[in-house]
C-alpha cells in the first residue's frame, strides 16, 4: 500500500445493515444505516486520523470552526452566537444566523 500509493479496495468497501431506531416505522428518520468495515481499515483508518488530527491542532482549521474536531464542540458556538446576539440586541443592530441540522445525517447509534 505504501509503495503504491493507493489504499486497497477492501479498505473502501464496506457492508451496510439496516437498523431501526424508534419510533414510527414507516418514517424515514427512525432508520439508520451502519457501515461494517474490514477490521484491518478500521484500524489504519483510526491510525490516519490520529496522525491528522495532530496536524489539524496546529492551526489548519479556522478558529471559525466547529464540531468535528477535538475540544471544539458545537455547544461553545452556540454559547458565542448568543453572547453575539445579546452584544447586537443593546447595540440596537440586526443579527442574522443560519444553522443546519446535520443531526440525522451524523447521528449515533
């Protein structure tokens, strides 16, 4: 693999299981799927993002950024928005936000 520069195609491969959540069957949020990878992937794969996230803490992400990502979680965001928000409020000015919920897309099981 290092000589060639190329991950094998039994690392990218994966089986996906269906699983229930909770709640109403027939809605589609109450579904999930779970990824089964080679154990051998996983491994190099938890190695890789050891190695990266050393380098990511080094500046390479925008302060600007959160979540996905060691001691920046979304909650200190939305802790700064509405330290923000309250700032704009006594100043009198308009604050406008956009959130995304990725919540379904990156949930847990």
């Amino acid at each position: 693999m290092w000589c060639q520069g190329q991950v094998t195609q039994n690392f990218k491969d994966a089986k996906i299981i269906h699983l229930y959540k909770k709640g109403n069957h027939q809605h589609c949020e109450n579904h999930r799927g779970i990824s089964l990878l080679n154990i051998v992937g996983k491994i190099f794969a938890r190695i890789l993002l050891n190695r990266l996230n050393g380098h990511l803490e080094q500046g390479l992400i925008p302060e600007n950024q959160f979540g996905f990502g060691r001691h920046r979680d979304t909650t200190d965001m939305n802790f700064a928005l509405r330290q923000l928000q309250e700032i704009c409020q006594a100043m009198l000015t308009h604050f406008y936000t956009a959130f995304v919920d990725l919540m379904k897309a990156f949930d847990t099981v």
